[in-house]
C-alpha cells in the first residue's frame, strides 16, 4: 500500500465523519477540532458507581506497576491504600510477564525501584549510549504512522491495522481515565474525539477544576488508569494473538511459496517456474519471516543452495532492482500455500493471517504508547503522576526537581527519535 494511498484513505475518512457530523464539531485551536458527546456518560455513571472497589484497586496497581517501589511508598504514605503489599505483588508480577523478554537489558533494581516508567527511561539512556558509543545502534524510539519515509524515525503500519490499533488504544485509555474519575467522585463533562491535523484523537473530559481541588490519591489514580490499562489490553491479547497464529501455522503447507520466476534474474530457467521454497544454505525457511531473515544476511553476488519442492539448486544472487545493495533470488508473487483444499483455503488462511498481524500491532502499540505516556514529562500522565508523588514526599525543592526529571527526559526522548540523524 503506498503512502499516497494510505493518505487519501485517511482524509477519505476524516472528510467523511466531519462532513456528516460538521456541526457537533468545535475548533479548539490550529488544525484542532473536537467533537464532544454526552453519549456513554449515563453507562460510565452506572459502572463506575457498581464497581468502585474494583476500579479504586484497578488504579492503585497502576499507580505501582507505573512507579515501583516509589509507587508503593506513595500509597503507604496516602494512608488511603489498603493491601499496598498484596497490590505491589500483583503489579510486579504483571510487570514481568509483560517485559520479561527485554528485562535482560536493564538493570532490575531500576524495575523493582521505578516500575514502568523507570524502565522506559532506562532503557532510553542505554540506547543514546549505544547510538553514540555503539556503531550501527537501531533506534530506540520511533513515531508510529501509517506512512513509509525512507531514512527517518518512523514505524510503518499500514493504514488499516493503524487505524484499528490506535482505536483499540484511545478506547481503553480514555474510557479507563473516565470510569476511574467518576468511582473518585469526578464529574466527567463529556466523551469525544477529533483531529490534530491528519492525527485521529480520543478523550474524556474529566472536571479539571475538581481535580484540581481533589486530594493527590485522587489525581494520581485518575492520572495512571489510562496507561495501565493499555498495558492490560496488550496481555489479553497475546493468548489471542497465539490463538489465532497456532490456528494460521495449521492451515499452511511448511515452506514459502512463489507463483513466478522473474525473466533475467537468477532464478530464471535454473528454479521451476513456481514452487515451495524449505531451505536457503542449511537454514529452513518455512515462514516468510525466516526466508526474510536467511536473505537479510546475504549480498548480491553470493552463492547459494536452494531447496524448492524437495529439490536442491545452486544460484547466484543478483542485485534487488528496488536496493541495489540488498540480495535478489529473481521471484515473484511469493506467499504462503494454504493446507485446506479449495475455496475454503483462499478465504480461511489469509483472514487468519490478518487477524494474527492484527493482534500482533494491537500488543506493540499498546504496549509502546503506554510506555511512552508512562515518561515522566509534563503534560503527559507519567509526569503528572511524579507531580504528585514528588509532592507527597515533602521536598522543599521538588517543583525544581519535577522540572527538571521533566526537562531531560523530553532532551532524552528528543535524541532518541531525532539523534540517528547526528550520530
């Protein structure tokens, strides 16, 4: 899908609701427009009012899952908490299920003291080390869109898993910041959405006046439900996503599939006109992200030895036409081949694949917008939430203090989004 397509399918959309809904719609600001709601707002009241024990628990692991340790002593110190222990358990066990593949990277101290938003940081200032000191370093940060740039700090998803994910996001977020407001005895004005630019948005819209005047448990649970529970909706759906790829790796035949060989390229009259690729120099191939994976560490000009429908050919690599500097076999129209017979096969294997990427973007993007809200910079909740911790801790300094964690940790999100460009 090219960038101009997934352009015009997002202004398509944003055309579409505002011409039908043009005069709900308020200009906050340049290239701001709100659509406010008061639909959802009697649901949130219910809810919130039936279940305000679940959500006053809901909140306060956030708030420990967020800090840590300093999370903890905060709610020790409200005295407003009861069970912090049992609460700081079950918030460290879901911290580490959640990140218990990177943990490896960083220093546990800094989990077990900082929670989620010391981990982000952390891990933000092990990858400005690395982009400086460390040659070849990835970047660590990048601005999740739906549009490819070559050579800049963007995460490409295409427009409808974008779309999608981004909805699945705001939803959470904003409704879990609503319902955890209104259980604190916070009015909540109204719902809504709207567009920053080509930027879709969600909110709720709690009575700022009364936060302000609220107590800091209080804003500090309202602060922390959005991003906890976008991590939430990441854990619930990775038994999904293995549900459905467990479902799509039986509905394919092993191996990768091509239709064609390209005329003039190295597969041309040496491999059959079309076939099932298994093996490429001793390394299987039996899904598209292995064949990916063996031809990332090939060149052009290289030899290899090929197994395609059980047989072996030897071939030289040519140059891709789309990046001269990456290896080319000269096939095409490649894919996977579908183990149940007929029409069935054609319908049921590609849509399990869709729903398995699906979910595959739905838990990176939740768990990487949550992470970043998590930061703590103010406006975003992660700064609002060490506001209010470093308030309770009494420090004569600590609206400096505040500051200036906020200060260097944008300096610190900045470089590393931006400093690829320097280094």
């Amino acid at each position: 899908m090219s960038n101009y397509f997934s352009l015009a399918v997002l202004l398509a959309l944003m055309i579409i609701v505002y011409i039908f809904d043009r005069k709900n719609f308020k200009k906050e600001a340049s290239l701001l427009y709100l659509r406010r709601t008061k639909r959802g707002l009697a649901f949130i009241e219910r809810f919130s009012s039936r279940h305000k024990k679940f959500f006053e628990r809901f909140s306060d692991l956030g708030i420990i899952f967020s800090f840590g340790t300093l999370g903890a002593w905060y709610l020790f110190k409200t005295k407003k908490s009861k069970g912090v222990i049992v609460k700081t358990v079950l918030s460290f066990a879901l911290f580490y299920i959640v990140f218990g593949v990177v943990l490896k990277s960083v220093f546990p101290e800094v989990l077990s003291l900082f929670g989620a938003s010391g981990f982000i940081v952390a891990y933000l200032l092990e990858a400005a080390y690395d982009m400086i000191f460390v040659a070849a370093a990835l970047p660590a940060v990048q601005l999740v869109l739906p549009i490819n740039i070559p050579n800049a700090p963007v995460f490409f998803v295409p427009i409808d898993f974008w779309l999608i994910s981004i909805f699945v996001i705001l939803v959470a977020h904003e409704f879990s910041h609503a319902l955890v407001a209104k259980a604190q005895g916070i009015n909540v004005k109204s719902l809504g959405y709207g567009f920053l630019a080509i930027l879709p948005l969600g909110f709720a819209e709690p009575d700022q006046e009364q936060i302000k005047k609220s107590k800091s448990l209080v804003k500090t649970r309202i602060y922390g439900a959005g991003s906890f529970a976008n991590f939430i909706v990441a854990l619930l759906s990775i038994p999904l996503f293995f549900g459905v790829l467990f479902a799509y790796s039986n509905s394919v035949i092993d191996g990768v599939l091509y239709e064609s060989t390209i005329e003039g390229m190295p597969a041309d009259g040496i491999l059959p006109e079309n076939g099932i690729i298994t093996n490429i120099n001793g390394n299987e191939t039996y899904e598209m992200y292995m064949l990916e994976f063996v031809m990332e560490s090939l060149k052009p000009g290289d030899n290899i030895s090929i197994i395609v429908d059980n047989k072996t050919y030897d071939l030289i690599l040519a140059e891709n036409p789309d990046n001269e500097s990456k290896a080319f076999i000269g096939i095409s129209d490649i894919g996977k081949k579908s183990s149940i017979p007929g029409v069935a096969g054609y319908i049921i294997t590609p849509v399990l694949l869709y729903i398995a990427t699906l979910f595959n973007f739905i838990i990176m993007l939740n768990l990487g917008i949550g992470l970043a809200n998590l930061l703590p910079i103010k406006p975003l909740d992660g700064g609002l939430m060490f506001e209010e911790i470093a308030k309770t801790a009494g420090i004569r300094s600590w609206k400096n203090i505040v500051k200036f964690v906020s200060m260097f940790t944008l300096v610190l999100l900045l470089f590393n989004i931006f400093g690829g460009w320097l280094f």
